[in-house]
C-alpha cells in the first residue's frame, strides 16, 4: 500500500495553489487579460503534470504509464504558450495574438503517438517495452521536446530584447516585471541546459544521474509557473509598446523651425517644469505637453539631442540630485529618499544612472565632497 511522504505534501500544495492561481488570475479586472488567459492555460497544465507525476510514482502501472505518455504532451505547448504570454503581456495590440497551426504540428504528432500506443493491450505493450520496441520514438519525443522549447526560448529571449531596446524611447524608469522576465529566462534556460544534460547522459551514455531527469526538470518547471502566477497579482501592471518595427526616420524628419519650437518648450518642461520629476513619466506625457506625436519628440531626441528617452531624462533627473545635495538636503533626508523625490522610482536605477553620468556612486561622491 502506498504511503504519504514528504514530496506528496509539496505536491499537492503545489497543485491546490496552481488552482487558486489560475482561477484568482481571471478576476483581476483590467489587468493583461489577454496574457493571464495564456498564463492561466499554464498554470492547468502545470497541474496536470504535477497531479500527473503524483499518481504516477504511487500507483505505476502499465496503464498509467500509457497515460503518462499522452499526459507529455505539454512538453510541446509549453513553448508556444510561453512565447504567446511574452507577446501578449509586453505589446501593445497583441491581445489577440495567437500563433498559426504550423507551430502546434509537434503535439498533434504526439497525440498521435499517444493514440498508437493506446491501441496495445496492456500486456502487449508491456512486451513491447521490456524489449526496447519503443526507445526510438521515446528518444525522437524527448529530444524534440528539448528543440521546441530551445526554439522559443530564443524567440521570447529576441522579443525580450527588442522591447528592452524600445523601451529607453518610451519611458523614464525601469519596470520589475522586465526584471522578472530576464529572470525567467535566464530559470527556464538553466532548466532546459539540466534536461539536455540528463537526456545525453540516459540516452548516449546509459547513465542516470540522481535528482536530475525528467520528472525532476518538468516539476520544476511547474513550479516555477505558480511563481510566475504569484508575480502577476503582485506585479500586474507593465508599460507596453508596439510590437511592430518603427519605419525608418529620415534625418529631415522635422523642418528646422519645428526643431528650435519643440527644443524651446522642451527645455521649458524642464527647467521651469521640472517635468522629469514625476516618477512615471512616459514619452507619451512628454508628447502631450508639447502637443506634438511620440515620434516627432523620439526623433528630436535620438538625432538632436543624441540621446534616448530614458538618458535624456534621468541626467536631468541627477543633475537635480545634485542640486540638492550641494543644498545640504542629504544631512536632513538619505540618499534613496533624495533620489525617489527626484523622480526615480528604485535604489538600482539611481545609482546605475548616477555611476553612468558621474562615473562614481553617490555615496563616494558625497564622501568626496566632505574631503574637499
């Protein structure tokens, strides 16, 4: 008879938060719907391959290990979902977006596959599979999971990319969930370098490394899906841009009276303003004020000003820092609570912009001024 250990507690946590999750998700009001829907799907399936790999190792049988094998399909959606929430969550008008067929032709295989194998009878298969008649296609199914999800790693980690570029032209400050996402990135690519790992060493090698295979990775990997649920309630909200390539912008973009117009009311915004205070402050906002389009002010300032949105507006931001401490403030307020009054909104971004600019952190910087 079975007993209860210590792993089937993790496990059904796991599975009853991977519930909640998905469920909870669905009725944030207004908030990447369209993304959760996909994150939500993940979350499902997440818990099917935990509940899977639950019965599986206390009640192995022949039959249960046929159903495993239909059960893995998910080794082949699991990429394009992931690629799907990437877009959905990071682009603007990607609501809808949804990949063509083409890319689902890998788990309809399997399922057929999946199919085949139901169609032994148990004691049949079980022949079968004692005698090695399926380690070829096994070896076929596993390596070819392992290819998908490599593929849209690298479509996510290029999409990734591309926002992060866009990004310095659209907004001011940084965003944690991109933090988080590169962290995702980087968790998902050190789970799949195990699994090939573990693959190569079984299949080429015959050797079994303890704690790591299979069932361990895709555990993980479910797991690691409930933090990306518990980070979605905590982290909702994210700046999102176009996801299409911006046409090339000829240097003449702008006649030289428009140029010295939006220069004049640009440095207006600035010093009298003091627009680059608010915190969150988006190309957007700036267009605005200036009554003019986002990419009359992105143009002025990559080809002008030379700069990007993001630069532009922190110097302006550390030179008010500045200001302020050769006004004494930092004897009566910290470094951080100087550096969020001036409009950033964390600890890491100051201090990366103000090395970038000063080429020293603050402290030392204000360690210096005492000295002189």
């Amino acid at each position: 008879m079975p007993t209860f250990e210590f792993i089937d507690l993790v496990l059904f946590l796991g599975i009853s938060q991977g519930v909640f999750l998905a469920a909870t998700i669905q009725i944030i009001k207004n908030k990447n719907k369209a993304a959760n829907r996909i994150l939500s799907i993940m979350l499902v399936l997440a818990v099917f391959m935990l509940l899977g790999r639950m019965i599986f190792f206390k009640f192995l049988t022949i039959r249960l290990f046929q159903w495993s094998i239909l059960i893995d399909a998910v080794i082949f959606i699991f990429g394009p979902l992931c690629y799907m929430y990437f877009r959905r969550l990071i682009f603007s008008k990607n609501d809808i977006f949804k990949l063509p067929l083409g890319h689902y032709v890998p788990i309809i295989f399997h399922l057929s596959f999946s199919f085949y194998i139901f169609s032994f009878q148990v004691d049949d298969f079980s022949d079968k599979l004692s005698s090695g008649y399926f380690g070829l296609p096994f070896l076929i199914i596993e390596g070819a999971g392992i290819v998908s999800n490599i593929y849209y790693w690298l479509l996510n980690a290029k999409i990734l990319k591309s926002y992060i570029y866009k990004e310095k032209n659209h907004i001011s400050y940084t965003q944690s969930l991109v933090s988080f996402l590169k962290f995702f990135q980087i968790t998902i690519l050190i789970i799949i370098m195990v699994w090939m790992i573990s693959f190569t060493s079984k299949q080429f090698f015959d050797y079994s490394i303890k704690f790591i295979n299979y069932n361990s990775v895709w555990g993980t990997i479910s797991i690691f899906i409930f933090v990306i649920g518990y980070y979605s309630l905590k982290e909702p909200e994210l700046f999102r841009i176009p996801f299409q390539k911006e046409k090339s912008k000829s240097p003449q973009r702008l006649p030289q009276d428009q140029i010295i117009l939006i220069e004049k009311e640009l440095n207006y915004l600035i010093e009298k303003e003091k627009i680059f205070l608010k915190s969150n402050l988006t190309l957007r906002d700036l267009s605005l004020q200036l009554n003019t389009s986002t990419h009359n002010i992105s143009w002025y300032l990559n080809h002008v000003s030379k700069n990007n949105f993001y630069d532009y507006i922190n110097y302006y931001r550390i030179q008010e820092f500045l200001l302020r401490v050769e006004n004494n403030e930092h004897h009566h307020h910290t470094i951080l609570a100087i550096a969020m009054d001036v409009g950033f909104n964390s600890k890491s971004t100051f201090n990366k912009a103000f090395k970038l600019e000063m080429k020293d952190t603050p402290r030392n910087y204000i360690k210096g001024l005492k000295v002189a």
